[in-house]
C-alpha cells in the first residue's frame, strides 16, 4: 500500500483540504469575526437604552417588576445599583463566568457615564455596559451583560466542529472516489503484465467513460491489438525465413551426400554442382535482401537523393534484361517521355529491376510488357503492365507483404522470395510516393508508381 496512487491520492486530498480548512477558518475569523463583536457591543446598548426609555414611560410601575419582566425575555443578565451601593440582580442569574461590577465602572455611570469594557481585548468575553437610569429623582446605575458570554467563541467552536465533520465526511467520500480512480489503473496494470507474458487478448471496454480514463483504456486495447498483430507478423517473419532457408539448405546438403557416398557420371555430377551452386546463391539473394529490407527500415539507411532522367534509367534497366525479354520473345511497349525526378538512383534502379523483372518473369512467351511515363503537374506515374498469369481479387490485398507468393510453385521455380515488393513498397515510401496493383487472373496486371518530382525533407 505504501507508495500506491491510491494512497498518494488520498494523502493529497487529506493534506490539501486540513489546510484549505486552516486558511478558511483564520480568513473568516479576520473577516467576521470584528463585525460579530461590534454587533454585541450594538445589542447591549440597543437593550439598555430600550430598558430605560420603556420604564420612562411606565409612569412609576415597580421597578423590580418591570425589570424581572422584561429581562426574562432576553438573553441578557441585568444588575441595578444604587449610589448607596445597593445591589440588584435580574435576569440570568446562574450565568457562567459572571462578571463582577467594580467600583470605578459604578461611579463612572452614577455620574452620568457610559461604561464598556471587555475582559479579553478584541472579544466579546466578559462584556460589561453600564448606562445611567433615574428612578423616583434618584440615580443609578444600569449594567447590561449577555447571558452567554464568549460568544465569539462559540461560533469559533461551532466553526471548527463544522469544518472536523466536514473533513471527516469528506475523506471518507475521498477514500471511495480515490478507488474508484485507481481500480482502472490497476486493472491497466494486471493487463500490462499479462502482454509482458506474451498474451495480447487485452480488451478494456470502458466506452461509457467519457474521461481520460475512458480515452486511455481506449489506447492500451488499440495498443495490444498492435502488439498482438506485430506479433503475429514477427512469428509469420520467423516461420519464412526458416522456410526459405531450410529449403535450399536441404538440396545442398543432400546432394553434397550424393556427391560424397558414391560415383557417378561426370554429367551428373556437373548438374549436382549446379544445383548446389543455385541454391547456394538463392540463399546469397535470400541473405541481401532480408539486409536491405531491414536496412530500408532503420533510421540509418543511406540516402542520397539527385535529380536525374528518369526516362534514361529506364531505358538502361530494360537494356539490362535483354537476354529475358529476347529469350521469350517479349515484345516491349514503351512510352518514356523525357522527364527529372529527385530521388535516389540506385534505390529506384533496384525498384524498376523488381518490377520490370516480375513483369517479364510471369508474361509468357509472346507476351506483351508495357512501360509508360506520365507526367503531372507536381507528380510523376511510372506504370509497369503485362498480360501474363494476373493476380488474384484475394492476393492482391496482401502482395506487398513480406514473404507473400501468390503463386507459391512459380515463384519458387523462378528463385523468388517473397521480398521484392516488400523492398519496392519501402524504398517509394522513402522517396514520398506509392504503389498501387491492379490485376485480374488471365488477363495481367498493372503496377503503378507514383513519385512527387521534388522530395519533401525526410523525417528520421
């Protein structure tokens, strides 16, 4: 518990509203606290004067009578003294901390004086006023008291149970709400372990909060579904390239066996030779490729953009792949106006190579390969088309991933693996541009690339 949110939460609050309570009780006391003082000084002479003024017009009714009549009905403890020093009591008489009258304060009033004064200063304990009163022609002296001193205090008293129970009220509230808090994160916490175990079933179903509660636990289930995906992705990554390298490792191993434990013609033994020496290299391509996929996605990954003829190295790709294109009988369709683009030469060298070899790779004999720019206003199209095989509805939404064959017996006939749109789709996302396919079964397919003619700076 030590250390937890929930406990900090609550230790905040606790803290917070002892000394916002502080703040407000001393604030009120300076703001009221003068105001309640002056209203008890104005209660005591409002009573005496009312005292004195109604009994002037009593016409000589007992004073003693009028005096215990009317002050029952007051808080208040009335004492009347004669110059003889006669003392009569009215009122309140089991008041608490009564106050004596001295001598002084009496003579002051006998003398036709007002007497106020307190026995704390600034307070109201112990207020004592004194007002001269005629009876009969003869004078005395009037003093006016409350039946429940310290009152100031009182209301300070009261304040301070008010606020106590306020505190009390509302940590216990806090303690709830600070676990109503808390439970999500908790719960947040129980699932991060379960994705650090490997499981990514992860689904927090907080939709009704609006809060950024709600919004985090919206993140955390988008993230596992992430994880889990990139996990499935990393264990597909693993199964083929364990696929694609155990195979060509079998055929060497097993002829380099052939080779070993027996004798054979020297024409067999060339085309074992030659088998080895096939797959040898398929593992080299392999190899190469997997490093410059994984190159293409890190940040470091060499890049030197220039401007350049497009037109021009595509004319020097095509011329590259004669002996294909001729051996088939190909013929070649193409429409390459001149036209700069910014970009790296070799990158999208290794992107046209890929393309244009898939082309002519997949387009029977006598086929037909088409090759066309076209120019925008800010954008160019390289569009590469064939009427080979085609590629079908279901496999087209997936062609760009890594490993991905379509036609899993002819790609592997032809040496590939998978990895050559993968590396074409990064290296056109490197340069700003995209890639789109278009195919139907039988019928060929069309690849489309587009490139901005001026790179936006890249982001790291």
């Amino acid at each position: 518990m030590r250390g937890s949110l929930y406990t900090r939460i609550v230790l905040a609050f606790l803290v917070s509203v002892i000394l916002g309570l502080f703040i407000a009780f001393y604030a009120t006391g300076l703001l009221f606290a003068e105001r309640i003082w002056n209203n008890m000084k104005e209660d005591l002479h409002f009573v005496a004067l009312d005292l004195i003024d109604t009994y002037q017009m009593t016409n000589g009714m007992d004073i003693n009578q009028y005096l215990e009549a009317r002050v029952l009905t007051r808080p208040f403890y009335v004492s009347l003294i004669d110059a003889e020093g006669g003392f009569r009591e009215f009122g309140y008489r089991n008041v608490k901390n009564k106050r004596s009258v001295d001598q002084e304060a009496v003579k002051q009033v006998l003398a036709g004086g007002v007497h106020y004064s307190v026995l704390e200063e600034g307070g109201d304990e112990g207020a004592l006023l004194g007002y001269p009163m005629e009876i009969d022609g003869r004078q005395y002296a009037l003093f006016v008291q409350p039946a429940a001193p310290k009152m100031a205090l009182n209301i300070r008293n009261a304040m301070i149970t008010a606020l106590a129970i306020e505190l009390v009220a509302g940590s216990f509230f806090i303690l709830i709400g600070a676990r109503y808090l808390v439970n999500p994160l908790k719960l947040m916490t129980r699932a991060s372990r379960r994705i650090a175990k490997g499981d990514f079933n992860i689904s927090l179903d907080w939709k009704r909060r609006r809060d950024e509660l709600g919004e985090l636990a919206v993140s955390f289930t988008e993230m596992a579904g992430e994880l889990k995906q990139m996990e499935r992705m990393r264990q597909d990554f693993v199964s083929n390239v364990s696929h694609e390298i155990q195979s060509p490792l079998t055929s060497i191993a097993g002829f380099s066996k052939v080779l070993q434990q027996r004798q054979m013609p020297e024409e067999e033994r060339k085309e074992y030779l030659r088998i080895i020496e096939a797959e040898a290299q398929r593992l080299s391509r392999l190899s190469e490729n997997l490093l410059k996929l994984a190159s293409l996605e890190s940040e470091h990954h060499p890049f030197h953009p220039q401007t350049y003829d497009l037109d021009e190295q595509l004319r020097n790709v095509i011329l590259t792949m004669e002996p294909i294109w001729s051996a088939k009988d190909i013929e070649l369709d193409l429409d390459l106006p001149s036209v700069k683009v910014q970009g790296d030469p070799d990158q999208l060298s290794q992107v046209w190579l890929n393309l244009i070899g898939n082309a002519l790779k997949f387009t029977p004999e006598s086929g037909t390969v088409r090759i066309a720019i076209k120019t925008g206003v800010d954008k160019v199209q390289v569009k590469v088309s064939d009427t080979g095989i085609g590629i079908s509805e279901e496999d087209l939404a997936h062609i760009f991933r890594r490993f991905y064959k379509a036609d899993r017996s002819r790609t592997s006939a032809n040496g590939g693996s998978g990895l050559g749109l993968s590396i074409v789709k990064k290296i056109i996302e490197l340069h700003g541009g995209t890639i789109a396919v278009e195919s139907r079964p039988g019928e060929g397919t069309e690849f489309t690339v587009t490139l901005p003619y001026v790179l936006l700076k890249r982001r790291d």
